[in-house]
C-alpha cells in the first residue's frame, strides 16, 4: 500500500510501472533529484496537488496490477 509519508525515489524503484500514474495525475517530475528524498506527499504540497487523490490513484493501480 503506497502512502503519502513514503519517498517518490522508492515507489518507483520498487513499482516502476506506477510512473505513469504519477505523470497521469501532474507529478512529471518523478527523474529530479527532489523527488530521491521527498515524500508524496512534500512533493504534492510544493506542486499544488491533491496528496490524497495521487494516493489513491497509485493504490488503485497498483491494484489492478496485481
């Protein structure tokens, strides 16, 4: 399950297959340094995104790759 406190860096290395629901919901910038060490939910804050909607929208595709 993917929550708002994790780092950016980390749910894509471990579920590359989720960046594209990061671009799909406005986070593009998933290859800047930032986003190594930032949460989902710093980087929505700083991007002016709903951090619970990016969330969902990831554990919803995650789901449906499961």
């Amino acid at each position: 399950m993917i929550t708002k406190d994790m780092i950016i860096g980390e749910v894509i290395t471990e579920h590359p297959e989720l960046v594209r629901t990061f671009f799909a919901n406005g986070m593009m910038c998933i290859g800047c340094p930032a986003s190594q060490g930032e949460s989902i939910g710093e980087a929505a804050q700083v991007h002016g995104l709903d951090a619970d909607q990016l969330v969902n929208a990831l554990n919803e595709a995650l789901g449906a790759l499961s």
